[in-house]
C-alpha cells in the first residue's frame, strides 16, 4: 500500500482508477484460481468395464381357457 502514499489526494479520478483496476484485478485472480482448482482435480473414475447385459422380454403366455 506504499504506493497508494505517492499519488496526490486531490487527484480523485487517479485513486479511482487504482481502485478500480485492484478490483478488476482481484476478480481476475479469483477466477484465475478456481479454473486452476477445477483443472487439478482428479476426474471422476470410469465405470468398470464389463460385458453389456441386454435382456430381451419373453412372448406373453396364452391365455388359458
């Protein structure tokens, strides 16, 4: 924050822009952070791999009289 010392107090626009841009850039690392975060995570495991299993259905029984 000693930087914040150097700009003149009467020049408002000056401190605005600097707020402006720390919180642009804070969102920026913010969103920077958590894309990394989803990209090191580990993928979630894949099904076993297993014969498929297909069941057909049977004719109906006739009907008894």
């Amino acid at each position: 924050m000693r930087f914040w010392w150097a700009i003149d107090p009467e020049n408002v626009w000056q401190r605005r822009f600097i707020a402006i841009g720390a919180g642009v850039g804070g969102g920026l690392i913010y969103l920077i952070g958590t894309m990394t975060l989803e990209m090191l995570k580990e993928p979630p495991p894949e099904p076993q791999g297993g014969e498929e299993i297909r069941v057909m259905s049977r004719p109906a029984a006739p009907a008894k009289q």
